[in-house]
C-alpha cells in the first residue's frame, strides 16, 4: 500500500510538474506573440512616418522630378552635382561670375526647393567649410542663410543663432548677412556682409526620404 500510495503521489507531481512546464510554455508562446506584435507596430509606424515624410518632400513640387530622383530601379536622395550629409542635400555653386546678391541666391536656391544653408552645429559647419573654395579675393565668400533682423541673427528657418562663428578680425564689409570665407577656422569663418555684394553660397534640403542609396 505504501509503494501504491508513493505512486500515486509521484505520478501526481509529474502531472503538476507537466502542468506547469505547459503553463510556462504558453505563457512563453504569448510573450514572444506580443513582442512580435510590438516589432510590426514599430515597423508599422516607422514606414508611415516614412511614408509621411516622402509625401511632404513630393508636395515642395509642382512637377515630381522622378526621372532625376529615381533613374532606373533605384532612388537617389539627392540630385546630380549635390553632395549628401547627414540627410540632407548641399549644392555649393561655384559657377563663374557673375555671382549672386543674397537674394539673388536665396531666389536660386528656392526655385529648387531648397534654401539658403541652415548651420545647426559644428560637424555641420565644418562639412561645409571643407567645400567652399577660395576664390578671387579675400573679400568674397559664400553666403548663408543667416541675416540680421531686429538686431538679433536669424536664420531663415526662423531660429535664432547660437553658434557664432564669427571671423575675430572683421573685414571692412559690415552688412545684415552672413558669408562663410574660405581658408578660415572653421568655428571663426562667418562675416558679415550687405546683401547687395555677389557671392556664391550654399544651398539645403532635406534628403529623399525614399532613396535607395
């Protein structure tokens, strides 16, 4: 009777044990299902915000140029001639002259859906400064988007500028836009300038959310 009744209480520890090996099984099972779950979600919301942001870079124009952002079977995120940082696209003109005023550049930049370049940190900065070329004379440089408005310096995305590279020495051209000089340190190359001077100078957008490249 003894050996029947140790029996019986093995066989009923195996069933609880056999039970709680299927409970944590399941409840194995239904952990990885919702991490699962969570990975589409994430997925999901990754490729409508993708989707959101290709949608609004299409909108900047009135005829998508599809052909010149997407050749053959595959998109690029930026065009011909412009050179990728950080998600987004420079085009630093340096054609002969004659160059631009500021407006004039600005103009330029934005019947291609682009702006006057925004500084928004030193890596920025010195990608930048790594482009520009000197040419002519000390006294030409590349215009950016940054002017004086009511005394304060504003870029034209309409933040207030921070950063301050500013030549130490001022060459004798006070005016209420900025120009990066060539051949400068980059954290002191920024002078000022009247807009009517012509320059060459650095237009930005945004990268081709899409591209495949």
């Amino acid at each position: 009777e003894e050996a029947t009744q140790e029996t019986e209480e093995a066989t009923l520890k195996t069933e609880e044990a056999t039970l709680k090996t299927e409970e944590a099984t399941q409840e194995a099972e239904e952990a990885t299902l919702a991490e699962e779950a969570t990975l589409k979600t994430e997925e999901a919301t990754r490729e409508a915000e993708e989707l959101k942001l290709t949608l609004g870079f299409i909108q900047k124009f009135d005829i998508f140029p599809i052909n010149d952002f997407c050749p053959a079977k595959g998109c690029k995120p930026c065009l011909h001639d412009w050179i990728l940082f950080q998600k987004k696209c420079y085009l630093f003109y340096d054609e002969p002259a004659p160059w631009k005023t500021w407006e004039q550049s600005r103009r330029f930049c934005q019947d291609r859906r682009a702006d006057l370049v925004v500084i928004n940190d030193l890596e920025e900065q010195e990608f930048v400064s790594k482009h520009v070329k000197s040419y002519f004379d000390i006294q030409w440089g590349y215009w950016l988007g940054l002017q004086q408005t009511n005394n304060t310096w504003t870029w034209v995305d309409g933040h207030v500028d921070t950063l301050g590279f500013w030549m130490k020495e001022e060459l004798k051209t006070p005016g209420p836009k900025a120009r990066l000089m060539p051949g400068r340190n980059p954290s002191e190359s920024w002078n000022k300038a009247d807009s009517f001077f012509q320059n060459k100078f650095i237009c930005e957008h945004e990268a081709f959310p899409r591209s495949t490249n």
